[in-house]
C-alpha cells in the first residue's frame, strides 16, 4: 500500500504561515523598540491538566497578560498571554531572550528551506540556556502558543526513530529506502516522506528497549517470524519522538487492518511509553497525527510472569518497584482512571487499570529482557503474535 503525503491533512502552507506568525511577532517587538516601549511577546506555557480528561485552561497559565501585545495578531488570537522585557522579574527578561532567539533560529531554517535540531539550539546558546531539556520545552511551548506543530517550526529532534523489516519508503527527492538491512534505517519527518509501502507487511512491532530491537533485528526476526514477515520500529533513548509517533499514524492510517502491537516494560515508565504512542500525550494534544489508536499491548503484563497459559513457562525475573516507580505508578493509574475511556468504561482502558492495579498491590516490575532470559525472545514473541 502506498499513499501520499499530502493525505496526511497537514497543510501545504505551514511553513509560509509560520513565517508569517514569526514576523508579525518580530515586526511588533521592533515596533515597541522604535517607540521606546517594553518589549512583549506573545508566549503561553502547556500546563499539565488537574485532570487528564479535562481541557486545559487558559487562564491557568503561568504566563502575565500584556495589553501591548496586538489583539488582531495571528499569533494572539488564544490569549493575550505574554513574556515581555524588562519584565517583572530576571527571569522573565530571561526567558524573553530565550523565545526570541528560538524564534529567529526557526525564522532563518524557514526562510532558507532547511532544519535545525533542538540540540544544535542548546548550543547555539548554552550560557543562555543551560540545560537542553529548557530548550525542548520551549521550543513545544512555543509551537502550542501559535497554534502550529513543531514540525512546521522546522525545528525537530535530534534522536531518531528507527524502523527495519518488511517496508520501504520514497522520500520526496525520489529516494527510495528499504528497511531489510539488519540494522534498520531511520523514521524521516513526514514531510520527506513521499510513499510507504507496506504491501509485504502482515504485522508491526513497536519495541521501547532499542537493545531490544537490536537483538530481533540482528536475528532477522521480521523475516524469520512464524507470524510472517512484519516490521519492527523502536525510539533511540527510548521515549517516543513526534517523528516516531507521527510515522504510525500514518502506516495506520494507510493501513487500518494492519495489527500494530506495544512491547513495553512492566512498569510504570513502560506502560506510560504505550499509552503516550495510543493515545498521545498531554504535552503535545496541540500537535495532529500522532496517535495509534489500534495500538496493541503486546506485553510485558502480569499474566506473563503471574501464571502460565498452556504450554508457556511463566517469567519469573522480576524486580521490586522502588519508592519514584510507585509514585509513577500512582499518577498513572489516577490518569488513567480520569482518562475519557476508562469513563466510557472501554475494555482497553480498563484493562490498563487493572495492570497497573496489580503492579502496585504486589509491587513488582519487570523488563522486556526478562522474556528472553527466559528463554528465547523469539519464540517468546512467536508464541503472542502468532
């Protein structure tokens, strides 16, 4: 199956709004510098919500309200929350320096057609910034507050997804990718992507542990599986990227019958990862296309180490949850509860619930290694997809 990337429902203009957005900002920042007035800058923090099935409110935000800031701007038109300088304080005239200096960076990558990666933000500006996790917020920050995806910022991270097995891909300069080498090849932004065939495809596996995927991989286990041949797709360090999201949507969009499976830890880290790929996360609800809801959970889950189905030896490498897993643990299951499907009363939600009940009442965990110290990890999985 293939398809095009202009059926993703991302506008083709993006980038030419974005710059429009930024230099109405710019424009009004040189206006108040010509008139001798503070500066400000239109800015709004993405504030977790008090619970996750509820919208998130404006007024929340942690940001102050400028009456300068123009109402028929663009990028105002949410709220008239603002950073401005000199601001109340050293750290708002800080964090102005900081949102227009990424502003002026994403400024110069759209007008030249080209990308710049959040890492080489940070060091750009390391005295500025400090720390790179402050560059990865705001840059997230910065894309809620105009109403656009980071992608269209032309911003992106700096890990990448990787994706190996029974698919290939064209890219928009014609080039076709095939992901059959042992070692898999990186997940491009959609908006490089021209095609992707999944024709040969009968199954995909999203595997949080790269090491994991490696060792799969390594085997030849999308070719060799009893289940036919399929794809395997994992996130270098782990958490899901927006690229990595945004390429299952896709597949699953131009796919709806293919099963897409989670094989995650079981711990609260784990089972956070697979509800952040199904159902997306909080922090980033402004962006489109990143969700999988087909999305299955594979395993790790208690009946694979609790009890034995028939014919299957249970695993019995587990671990004691520390005092951060079960707090982790503790938000989690009181996000899920509060969750819309879990009120709906969807199976798959309370199935969720249920996992994580049983991790904290006996408060265990266990890692996707365990299933191939148990054994073979691929007839581990044989055994599940098949």
């Amino acid at each position: 199956m293939t398809d095009q990337i202009n059926q993703l429902g991302r506008p083709e203009n993006s980038a030419g709004l974005s710059v429009l957005k930024i230099e109405q900002i710019i424009e009004s920042v040189m206006d108040s510098v010509r008139r001798g007035e503070p500066l400000s800058i239109p800015f709004m923090r993405r504030k977790p919500a008090r619970h996750p099935s509820r919208p998130r409110r404006v007024d929340s935000l942690e940001t102050h309200t400028d009456s300068s800031v123009p109402t028929d701007s663009l990028t105002a038109s949410r709220s008239s929350a603002a950073v401005s300088f000199p601001g109340k304080s050293e750290a708002e005239s800080k964090l102005f320096t900081q949102v227009l200096s990424i502003l002026q960076l994403s400024h110069q990558a759209l007008l030249s057609g080209t990308y710049v990666t959040k890492r080489n933000i940070f060091y750009q500006y390391p005295e500025l910034f400090k720390e790179q996790r402050i560059v990865d917020t705001l840059v997230d920050d910065i894309a809620y507050t105009l109403r656009i995806g980071r992608d269209s910022l032309h911003i992106v991270a700096a890990s990448v997804g990787v994706v190996y097995g029974a698919l290939s891909f064209t890219r928009s300069d014609g080039t076709e990718c095939f992901a059959s080498g042992e070692t898999g090849i990186a997940i491009p932004p959609m908006r490089e992507i021209l095609d992707v065939d999944i024709s040969r495809c009968e199954w995909l596996l999203v595997i949080e542990k790269e090491a994991t995927f490696r060792t799969l991989a390594a085997a030849g286990y999308a070719s060799n599986s009893l289940a036919g041949p399929g794809a395997l797709v994992t996130k270098s360090k782990g958490y899901p990227t927006l690229v990595t999201r945004c390429f299952l949507h896709h597949v699953q969009q131009i796919a709806p019958r293919l099963p897409i499976y989670g094989l995650v830890d079981y711990d609260p880290h784990g089972v956070r990862i697979f509800r952040t790929y199904k159902y997306g996360s909080h922090g980033l609800s402004h962006e489109d296309g990143t969700t999988v809801p087909g999305l299955e959970w594979l395993g790790l889950r208690s009946g694979d180490f609790l009890a034995s189905r028939a014919g299957s030896q249970p695993l019995d490498d587990v671990l004691p949850l520390s005092d951060n897993d079960r707090r982790a643990g503790v938000c989690l299951l009181r996000e899920i509860v509060h969750s819309k499907d879990y009120q709906e009363q969807e199976e798959v939600a309370l199935e969720q619930c249920r996992e994580v009940q049983v991790m904290l009442m006996l408060s265990v965990k266990a890692e996707i290694q365990a299933a191939d110290e148990s054994g073979d990890l691929a007839a581990w999985l044989d055994e599940k997809l098949v």
